[in-house]
C-alpha cells in the first residue's frame, strides 16, 4: 500500500513538473513599461496618467451628430462586423463542444445477420445494443484542449473588437477627409471667382491701354489653373463619398454632412498608464491569446506522452451469443477499459514537442513586438497632436498676412507701384496657406482617431 501512495506522489509530481494542469499566465518577460515617448518632455518619459482616452466611448470623441448617425450605420450593416460577430458564434459552438468533451459519448448501434449454412434454414440473429464509451482525462488531454478552444473564442471576441474599432475610427476618418475636401473647393471656388474678376479687370486695362496682352494671357493661365485644381478637388470629394458608403455597405451616394468648422475636439489626450495597453488594445490581446493557445497547444503535446485511459460499454438485447441463436432475445451488458501507452510513434510524439515550444516562443516574440508596435502608434498620434497644434498657430498667422498682402499689392498694382506677376504671386501664396491651413487642421483631427484608435478605443 505504502509503495502506492509513494508512486502516485511521484506520478503527481512529475506531472506537476510538466505544467500539464497549469493554467496560461502572462510572462513575466513581457514589458510594457516606457513604450511612450512624451512629445513635450526632453527625456521622452510620458507621466503617469490614470485618465485613459481610449475608455471613452466613441460618442464622447465624436460629437458631431450626423457622423454618430454614420458610424451606428456602420456597425450595423458593415460586412466585416457581421462577419466578426459570426466567427464569435462559431467560436462559442466550438468550445461548447470542447466543453462536451467530458461527457461519455452514447450511440445506438443496432446490428443484424442472416446466416445459412450448406443452402439450409437463414439463421437471423441481431442485437440492439447502446454503446456508451469515456474517456478519463487523468493527463489533461482534454482539459487542455477545451482551455485552448476557450482562448480561441476569447480571440475572436477581441478580434470583433478590433473590426468594431477600425469601422469606428474608419468612418470618423472619412468622414473628416470629406469636410476637409468641402472647406478646400469652398476656398478654391471663392479663388475661381476672384481670378475671373482679375481676368475682367485685365482685359479692361488692356483695352485702356494700362497693360499688355501678355499680362492678360498670364492672368488667364493662373485662373485655369485654379478652376482645374476645383475640378480635382470635386473629384476627390466623388471618391471620398463612395469609399464611405461602400464602407456602410451601401451603394455610391451623397454623404450628409456638417462642415469643418462646426467640429469640436478634444483639447487635450490622456493615453494612461502603459499597463492599460495590454488590457484595452484588441490587437495586444489576440497576440496574448495567439500565445497562451500555443502554450495550451505545447501542454497537449506534453500529455500526449502519457497514458489515454478508455471505458467502454454496451448494453441491450441480443439472440445471438457467437455460439448459438435463441429466441426470444436476452438482455446483454458488457463493459470494457483500455489503456494505451505510447511507447514507439516514429519520433511524431518527440517531433510535435519541439515545433509546440518553438511556435510558443515565436508567439512570445510576436506579443511584445505587438506590444512596441502599440506603444509606437501612441507615441506617434500624440506627437501629431502635438506638432498640428502648433503649426495651426503658424498657419493661422501666415493666412492672416499673406491676405494683408493680397490687399496692400493689389492697391499698390492699381497706382502703377507693382506689377500684375506680384498680384498673381500674392493670392496663389495665400492659396496655398488656406489650403495647408485645412489640411494640418484636419491632420489634428487625425491625430486625435489615431490615439482613440492606438488604445483601444470604441470596445462595447
């Protein structure tokens, strides 16, 4: 008795040594620490903030009402969302049945045979057994089958929320590239017009002999090259609007819309402490799962080493017992247990181990690169935000001269101090600070569906 309880100490222990029973852990080797860069501090630490942007729901980043409408459009018809909501079910089917896995497995197997010998009487015999057969998981064969099929349903669940996020910051993005494409063919057109009238006027001083034909076919130039930039303009704007409804799984339509200047934004970005990266961003957490499925898929290959022990069991009416045939049937039940312990499998056992462990070190690898990845796109929003910031200062200060400009060279044209090339030089100058101005605005913008996006922003 005393060598038993000695051997199952043993058999325990070894199999404690093994991890077969153990649960996935987060590595301790993993780091999230410092993976943001402050675009303010010199020492690039970013401080510690409890406050988390990406925890915010959408609602509260994206005020505008018609994008709100927009983006639950979105998530309603989208085809990828659909589409990520069904691999959700299937995933939950499946670890269902892993979970089944458990339970012994009954069938009915009826038979029958009719059997005549030397052209004699058929002798008819049957049985109408039900089969039941078990197997018990002593070596966590099953146990870590059915933890690796619930990773996988946690995986498609992140995985639904990472779709969820990119149709979220996807449709704001959009939409924020199509009231930018406005505000430019607004400012061009109001170019357009203003050429045509310096062509008007041209020409009346050419006839009054002010000017000459060559300061006409100049002023005509510049004014059609302002009309086909609006007419590039309105094409981006078509486009824009198709990929948008495209992306609402809808066909190509007019988008409805606010403008730019009705658009509030938050004023400052928190992006937390890093740890919350790990919890909040999908894509850190499919890495997580992809590596605890490799480490549950490595405990399988350890158990299948061990022995598998089979019960099974049949019971039922036969009148057929091998050696003769009576009538009426009896009642049979046999019970059988197997055990099989694998000795010799041409090196597959050995071979299987060793790919499991290096697929679980290779997952290793891929989470932490996951993990910089992330902490590198948060880096790079908040310098963004950063940088447009700053630069709308400067924008904003080269508009508000260089339309000083226009003026004061288009009063000095007329009293014959300047000529009609200062004039064009002038108003394609402040072209093109109007134009840059909208776009770092919308680069701002961007900035902040960047950062929404690097933490995880938009779960449910």
């Amino acid at each position: 008795m005393k060598k038993q309880i000695i051997g199952m100490m043993c058999l325990a222990a070894m199999m404690s040594s093994c991890h077969i029973y153990k649960s996935y852990d987060r590595p301790e080797t993993i780091d999230a620490s410092g993976i943001y860069r402050d675009p303010a501090s010199a020492t690039d630490t970013l401080a510690a903030d409890t406050t988390n942007m990406g925890n915010l729901p959408w609602k509260d980043i994206f005020r505008d009402a018609k994008l709100q409408a927009l983006i639950e459009e979105g998530l309603a018809n989208n085809v990828d969302m659909q589409a990520a909501a069904l691999r959700v079910q299937e995933a939950k089917v499946m670890l269902t049945s892993a979970k089944l896995s458990y339970l012994p497995s009954i069938n009915l197997v009826p038979q029958g045979t009719a059997t005549s010998m030397d052209g004699g009487t058929y002798v008819k015999a049957y049985q109408l057994p039900v089969a039941a057969s078990w197997e018990l998981d002593f070596f966590g064969k099953i146990l870590n089958t059915k933890r690796g099929q619930k990773v996988a349903y946690e995986q498609s669940k992140y995985s639904e929320q990472a779709v969820r996020s990119q149709i979220i910051c996807g449709i704001a993005n959009i939409y924020y590239s199509l009231l930018m494409l406005d505000r430019q063919v607004e400012i061009t057109t109001e170019t357009a017009a203003i050429y045509k009238e310096n062509v008007r006027v041209m020409e009346a001083m050419k006839i009054a002999g002010m000017t000459t034909e060559a300061a006409v076919a100049q002023m005509r130039a510049a004014s059609h090259q302002v009309e086909a930039s609006l007419m590039e303009l309105k094409r981006q704007v078509r486009e824009t609007e198709n990929s948008l409804s495209v992306l609402l799984a809808k066909a190509p339509q007019t988008i409805d819309r606010n403008t730019l200047d009705e658009q509030v934004m938050p004023e400052e970005l928190a992006a937390g402490v890093p740890m919350q990266l790990l919890e909040n961003r999908p894509d850190v957490k499919i890495a997580e799962m992809t590596l605890a499925s490799a480490y549950y898929t490595t405990n399988s290959a350890r158990a299948a080493f061990y022995p598998g022990l089979n019960i099974t069991a049949t019971a039922g009416w036969t009148n057929g017992s091998g050696i003769s045939v009576a009538n009426p049937g009896q009642f049979m039940l046999q019970a059988l247990a197997s055990l099989a312990q694998p000795i010799f499998n041409h090196g597959k056992l050995i071979a299987n181990l060793k790919v499991s462990k290096a697929e679980e070190k290779i997952a290793r690898m891929n989470y932490q690169q996951t993990i910089l990845e992330a902490g590198k796109e948060v880096s790079d929003a908040l310098y963004l935000f950063d940088t447009q910031n700053k630069k709308l200062i400067e924008d904003r200060g080269q508009v508000e001269q260089l339309d000083k400009a226009v003026t004061y060279t288009k009063a000095l044209f007329q009293s014959g101090d300047a000529t009609y090339l200062e004039i064009l030089t002038a108003q394609q100058n402040l072209l093109s600070a109007q134009l840059s101005e909208v776009s770092d605005n919308f680069q701002r913008m961007q900035a902040v569906i960047n950062l929404y996006s690097a933490l995880g922003g938009g779960r449910e």
